[in-house]
C-alpha cells in the first residue's frame, strides 16, 4: 500500500461549484498536512498546512483532516476558473525520519 | 521579490557528464530542498537542509549530491548522470521545519539525459 493515495482525475466542475479533493494515507505518523496547486509548467505553490486533525479555512479554501480514517480533503467553494491547476497533498510526521510525501496529484478543470 | 531561483531551466546532457543544477533563495530561509517531478510517480523529495552544513536525504538521494555552504544556496549535483535521471526537477525553500523546505518552489529545470 502505498504511503499517500491521491486520485489523479481529471475532475471537471462548473464555475461556482464546491470542489472536493481527497488523500487518504497509511501511515499513522503523519502529524503535518500541507495542500499545493501546480499550474501547468509551473513550480507547486502551497495553499495551506495544518496540524494533526481538525479543519483550517483560508478564504475559499479549507482543509480537514481525519486522522482516525486517514483522510484529508480541500474544499474549494464558488471555484473560478483560475483555480484549474493539479493539486497535490503532501503529509510529514514529527521527529524521526522527517521525510515530506507528496500524493501524485488530482488534475482539476474549472469551466466558466 | 521573494524568490527562488534555479539554473538552467532546461538542459539536455550526455550519460556521464558531470553537472550542477544551481539553486538560491533570496528570503534567508533556513530550510531548502529539492525534487524530481515524474509522470505517474508524482513529486519526491530527493535532499533537504536544515541550516547550512547540515543535509539529510529525502526519498531518492541515489544518483545525486547537495552542499549547502551559505544560506541563499543549494545545489544539486549529478556527478555522473544516466537517462533514469531524465526528470523535472524542483527546488524550494521555507523558513519553518513544518514543510521541511517546501515553501517556495522554483520554476523548475527540465534535465534530459541522453
């Protein structure tokens, strides 16, 4: 099983819709959870981290984290078409072995 | 403006040439760190720094090698590339040990071995 699964898509929403995105991951150690949205030949940029479970809003983004299911989604509310980018979800746990592991990425089309 | 910067953006090499990918901050970011972008294996952490002189591997540090002997910079060397290391390759820098250096990212380098 692989440490971080991410659905790749492609998922394609109407402009002003709810978008949900979804990781799941096995490994219990995981503590931090960070977003990032890729545009197309672009470096990732981070939207958001948050720590353990519990929810974090930023504007019309916010994460969740279920640590009990091992499962973190964003939520994009009214999306834009400028949010059509491939978003990544990456995972880190605390002390130890502090490696960052990044989801493979969901490609999503927002259509005005 | 906040950055980071690599160089070149594209290279095409020859297997066995040594090379050095540059990377520099200009955010006094004490962590710094470095990626391989592949087509269905995702983004994966190759090396990152804590502070200068100090480097610990990510998940696939086989193949390369980084210094980090002032802040601003990171390099990535490939001292004796092969075609398994053509890949799209990202550095990035952040100032908390939360992303561990990922941040900011650069534009990329887009290297191809031949």
């Amino acid at each position: 099983q692989k440490e971080v699964e991410q659905d790749p898509g492609p998922l394609s929403v109407p402009e002003g819709a709810i978008v949900s995105l979804n990781c799941t991951y096995s490994n219990s150690a995981f503590q931090y959870f960070m977003w990032y949205r890729q545009y197309s030949r672009k470096g990732p940029e981070l939207l958001m981290y948050t720590y353990s479970s519990g929810n974090k809003e930023d504007g019309r983004f916010t994460a969740q984290v279920d640590k009990s299911s091992k499962y973190i989604s964003l939520f994009i509310r009214d999306s834009q078409p400028s949010d059509s980018a491939t978003y990544l979800c990456a995972m880190k746990s605390q002390g130890g072995s502090e490696k960052l592991v990044f989801g493979k990425g969901t490609k999503l089309t927002v259509n005005p | 403006e906040a950055q980071v910067t690599q160089n070149p953006r594209y290279l095409i090499t020859v297997t066995g040439k040594k090379l050095t990918v540059t990377c520099s901050q200009n955010m006094n970011h004490e962590y710094m760190s470095w990626y391989r972008q592949d087509p269905g294996l995702g983004l994966r952490q190759i090396y990152y720094s804590m502070n200068v002189e100090v480097t610990d591997k990510g998940d696939v540090p086989e193949g390369y090698k980084v210094s980090r002997k002032e802040k601003r910079n990171f390099p990535l060397i490939l001292e004796s590339p092969s075609p398994n290391q053509t890949s799209l390759y990202f550095c990035a820098s952040s100032h908390t040990r939360t992303v561990l250096g990922a941040a900011f990212f650069g534009q990329g380098t887009r290297l191809t071995v031949v």
